[in-house]
C-alpha cells in the first residue's frame, strides 16, 4: 500500500534554491499528495519558480508562515490520511508540531539547512540536512611521482654508465650534483629527490642536459 507524503516548507526559512531538491528528498518516502510553500508571496521571490508547489500566502504577520504550516499540518494529518509529513525548515519552533505528528502514528521527515537545531532534528523520524557543500577531490599525484621516478633512475643510469656526474634535467626538473650508479636508490621526499640517503633540490625550469 502506498504512503501519502505531505511536503509542507517553511518559505520564510528556507530558500527556494533548494525547492528541487526537496522533492527528490520526499519523493523516496512514498506518493506525494500535498506540496505546499508557506511565506509572504509578495516579497519571496525564490520559490515563485519553483516548479510543483502550492504556494500559500501566510501574510506578513510575526511567525504567519510557521503558525499556518503548523494548522495545516495538523488538519491533514486529521482528515486526509497523510502517513508521513515532510517539514522543510531550519526553525527550531517546529519541534512541537513534528512530535504531535509522530503521536498520531505519522512519519516526520525534517529537511533542512546545517543551523537546523538538534531539539528539531530529534523530533523528527528521520531528518535530512540540505546544503552540503560538495567536497573537492584533489587529484592523485601518485602516478605522475611513479612515472617521474621511473625516469630519474633510467637517466642516473644511463648517466652511470657513461661515467658522468654532475647535473641534468628530466622534463623540465633539474637534479643538482646527482651521480652514481644503476643500482642506487631513489625515492622522493616531498619535492625533492633523494639518491642513496641524499636529497636532492629539484627546481622547475626549463634546462637541458649538461
């Protein structure tokens, strides 16, 4: 048997930034059957774009949205079987609301931003926090060092065998003073590079082989 979800949103609170995605959100609790915005439709300008809500003009009184979402909540979950509520807000006030839902048997979804208060969050059956930043992946340098080291220790050796010393340079890094032979051991140490226990500075111009 389905579940009817009521997505009732705090207009005054919430940004209508994020009126797409809290559909997403209440859309994996079952059909949604009341979409709803509350907030003073004259002057929120950011959710008379969203698509698939029912915005519901609360006025321009202190708390008008809060209290009307409040009333509303409680009239659907009396007359129209609503199972589970979706309140999107970061407003603490609602606390008492999503208890009463949850002693009428309704499932309490809370969405909303990291200032959420915790007594909001555990009223709530479940909450969703929205507005997580996306965390850059820094690239791996790993294979490039790899690569780089391979060719370090081909050119030591190559360098070895012709009995040179001195410095040279390896795609646009310059090893200073670098000589030996074949065997010796490589391995970076930060940006630098480090042959048989020594660093070495490595420097980024551009410099031939000398």
């Amino acid at each position: 048997m389905n579940t009817f979800v009521a997505v009732l949103v705090d207009g005054d609170n919430i940004s209508g930034k994020y009126a797409e995605e809290i559909l997403s959100i209440a859309a994996q609790y079952g059909v949604l059957q009341v979409v709803r915005v509350y907030c003073d439709v004259r002057r929120n300008g950011e959710w008379h774009d969203a698509m698939g809500y029912r915005m519901q003009h609360a006025g321009i009184g202190k708390n008008a949205a809060d209290l009307l979402l409040a009333v509303d909540a409680m009239e659907l979950s009396l007359a129209n079987g609503i199972g589970c509520f979706v309140i999107a807000t970061s407003d603490g006030d609602f606390s008492h609301v999503a208890t009463r839902l949850r002693e009428r048997r309704g499932k309490v979804i809370g969405i909303g931003e990291a200032k959420a208060p915790m007594g909001f969050r555990g009223c709530c059956s479940d909450f969703v926090e929205i507005g997580v930043r996306t965390r850059q992946v820094v690239p791996e340098v790993s294979s490039f060092a790899s690569v780089l080291d391979k060719r370090i220790h081909a050119v030591i050796s190559e360098h070895s065998k012709n009995g040179g010393g001195g410095a040279f340079a390896i795609s646009g890094y310059r090893c200073i003073g670098v000589t030996g032979c074949a065997s010796a051991r490589i391995r970076r140490v930060g940006g630098d590079i480090c042959v048989r226990g020594r660093r070495y500075m490595t420097l980024t111009p551009e410099v031939r082989m000398r």
